[in-house]
C-alpha cells in the first residue's frame, strides 16, 4: 500500500504473474473513481474482463475508431445514463484522443516499453493525458522495461516523474541524453550519438 500511494509506479512482475489485477487493486486502494486504461488494442476485451473480475460493479467502456462499447448490465446502464459516462474508460495507443474529456484520478499504461521513443506519436500522446492530469496517479505496466538498452527506460520514467530522470535544467533531449551517455556505452560515429550495451561504471545504480 505504500508504494501505492507514491501514485507513480512500475508494475515490472514477469509476465503472467498479474500485474493488470495489482492495478485495479491499486486503484482500489486509492478510491479512484474515473480510471483510463491505455492498452494495445488486441488486449482491450481481456481488461474488460479483469475489471470485471477483481472490481465488480464498476461501469466500464471500450473504446474502437469512432466509436465507444459499454459493457454494462441494465442496472449500470442506467447508472452511466445518469452520471454521462462509466467508471472505467479502455483505449487503445492510437486512440487516446477519443478518450472522455474528463478529471482521471487513475491512469494506466499497459505495454508501457511501448514508450521507450519519447519521440513516438504514442508516446507524445500518453505525455499528454498524463500532463493534462498531473493529480492521477499514473501505473505502467511492464514485463520488459528494457527490451534492448538502458536508455530504452529512460521516457517511461520521464513519463512518470517529468524532469527527475537527467539534467532538469535543460531540455527534455538533453535528458534523455544524460541518462542514456550514463548507463549506455555512448560512441560517437562522426554523424550521431549511438547507445548500446551497458556501462559498467554505473550499472549497479541502474540496477
């Protein structure tokens, strides 16, 4: 519970372990009330019925290209026709610009190594959602935080924690840099900076 309430954590547990069941107990925990779910699409029906199961009762939405699917019994819809939208809202990475327009006290990034380019389109549309509630507590879900390199973690923990990770006075590509020079073998090639491999020097900090 005490992680839970730092309200900006990883959940790195090995795949098939549960990490979308410890997030919605975390939001839980937390009471929130109004939950976004960014997931890829081939997973949204499967957080339906993980809500489901470990927050029974709650109201919940999916959400498709121009559409949106309540998954409600009668009672909730009725519920959800009165207050306008349900508890938990599901997109997908390419359609987070569809989600409600409201106030999440809860959001939650599944395949968050899907972050690891801050210059990504999903990237910067994650950042968005996050920044436009900077009161939500935000999880990422992952089982490769790292798929090839350190500096692959760097965005995910500035999604998190903006301007903790790197040098805070400069610029976010400056940041990203300092962190990838420090824990990556950074070489210069004559055209670019190429990070690979690991550095020794700092890899128990990393750790």
């Amino acid at each position: 519970k005490k992680a839970v309430l730092a309200r900006r954590w990883i959940f790195n547990d090995e795949t098939g372990l549960g990490k979308s069941a410890e997030a919605i107990l975390a939001t839980r925990l937390l009471d929130g009330k109004s939950i976004a779910v960014v997931t890829p699409a081939i997973v949204r029906r499967a957080w339906v019925k993980q809500i489901e199961t470990w927050a029974p009762g709650a109201t919940v939405a999916t959400h498709t290209f121009g559409a949106q699917r309540q998954h409600l019994t009668k009672d909730q819809a009725s519920e959800v026709a009165a207050r306008g939208v349900a508890d938990w809202q599901i997109t997908s990475y390419n359609l987070i610009d569809e989600l409600p327009a409201r106030r999440y006290d809860c959001i939650l990034i599944d395949e968050a190594h899907r972050l690891k380019n801050p210059a990504s389109q999903q990237s910067n549309a994650v950042r968005a959602l996050t920044t436009a509630n900077p009161q939500a507590a935000v999880f990422a879900l992952t089982a490769t935080i790292m798929p090839d390199r350190p500096c692959d973690v760097w965005n995910v923990l500035d999604t998190l924690q903006p301007g903790r990770w790197g040098w805070t006075k400069r610029p976010a590509r400056w940041a990203s840099w300092w962190f990838a020079n420090r824990y990556s073998n950074g070489t210069h090639n004559g055209y670019g900076w190429r990070f690979s491999g690991a550095n020794p020097e700092y890899a128990d900090e990393f750790r």
